[in-house]
C-alpha cells in the first residue's frame, strides 16, 4: 500500500532531461507553433537555440512544451509577483479611542489621525471610552461620534452605526476611496515631490555655475585693468 510520508511537492514545471514523455507538442521562442515532435528533437532544437525545454501544460495530450530561457522566465516572474504584492490592497482597521468630555485641541489631534487614515483608504474604529458616572450619559459619546462623522465625511462614511459595547460605544468609518485608488495616489505624490526637488537641485545648480561665471569675468576686467601699460617706443 502506498503511504505518502511528507516532504515538499516540486510546483515547478519539468525542463530539458526532466521530461519523460516520447514526444511533445512544441512551441517555439516568439510563441509560434511547431507541432507534434519527438522528445529527442525537441531537446535538440532548445540545444540549437541555447534555450530550455520548458513543459508548460503538463495534462495535455501530449504535453505542450516550449524553447525558453527558463532563468530569464522565473527572474521576471519573480518581480511580477513582487509588484503584484506591493500594489496589493490589505483592508486595514486602525482604531482612535476618545473620551466624552474630550477637550477641543485633544479633539483636532484625533480627528486629524482620523482624516489620514481615510486618505489612505483604511477604515477607523472610533471608541468612545466611559468612566465611572459618564456610563449614564451615552447621549454624550453618540453626539460626539456624530460630529467625528459629519467633520471627515468628505473622507469616509459610517460603515458601522454607533452601538453600546460594555462601557465603550463603538463606530466604524470607511474610506470613500479604495486602498488601491490611495496607494496610486500616495505613489504620484511622492514622484511629483521628487520631481520638484530635483527640478529645485537643477536651478540651484544652473545659478551656481551662471555665478561662478559671472565672478570669473569680473576677476579678468579687474586683473586687466590692473596691469602696467607697455613702455612707449623710442
């Protein structure tokens, strides 16, 4: 009876020797179709070409293999799965927490937490946080969340009407923009900062070279004006 007793499964296409069929169906560097040959011509023509023979659809019948530079093709790969994670949206839920009776600055620290989160797609978690006689004033902390959600709704909306929690009360914004939509943005904004600066360096640069001349002409008229006139002739 077969038992499989672990280990890691290959996900990696078989190339060249790795190959254990009679023939194959070939296709050719530009993508071309070359047809139905035997393995051993196949591996042949990769040899010609200085190429791998690369079995991309293994179920077929029989398997369509192709000439190519297969360290080439899993570099680029490689990087394409690196972008496609980078430019991947996480949906992310940070959380502010505020008193009741929070004072105005304290409020304006908060709420400016809040609109950046929002610009950068994520969702806030709002909790309201009450103490001791405040837990008989809820109205306290639903008028405060409703004024949290009318001063950032340019940003976000209520996703998650305010509700009681125990001693919290609890509301949830989301972002109007998607995490992608922000991230793009984010990207351009900071080419564009890049750019200016280097648009900055450049004219720093062009007025320090336009200075440099300048001085160096006047040091000439200086040095020439300076110099002895030639004795006269007898």
């Amino acid at each position: 009876m077969w038992c499989y007793r672990g280990g890691s499964i290959s996900t990696e296409p078989r190339i060249n020797d790795r190959i254990r069929v009679p023939e194959v169906r070939l296709v050719g560097p530009s993508g071309e179709q070359v047809g139905i040959v035997p393995l051993a011509k196949a591996l042949e023509l990769a040899q010609e070409y200085d190429l791998d023979l690369v079995e991309v659809a293994a179920s077929a019948r029989p398997p369509v293999c192709k000439l190519m530079d297969y360290g080439k093709f899993k570099y680029e790969s490689a990087m394409k799965a690196r972008e496609a994670r980078k430019n991947q949206a996480h949906t992310v839920i940070k959380e502010m927490k505020l008193r009741p009776k929070i004072d105005p600055h304290d409020y304006d620290t908060k709420k400016g937490h809040v609109v950046r989160f929002l610009k950068q797609g994520d969702k806030v978690k709002i909790t309201i946080m009450f103490r001791g006689r405040e837990q008989s004033r809820p109205e306290l902390g639903y008028r405060l969340l409703q004024r949290l959600a009318e001063d950032v709704q340019e940003l976000g909306f209520v996703e998650s009407n305010p509700k009681q929690d125990g001693r919290n009360m609890i509301m949830v914004l989301g972002p109007h923009k998607k995490k992608t939509e922000a991230m793009a943005e984010a990207r351009e904004a900071q080419a564009a900062r890049k750019a200016e600066r280097q648009g900055a360096a450049a004219d720093d640069s062009a007025k320090g070279a336009a200075a440099a001349e300048d001085t160096g002409v006047a040091s000439a008229e200086a040095t020439e004006d300076a110099s002895p006139e030639a004795p006269a002739e007898a």
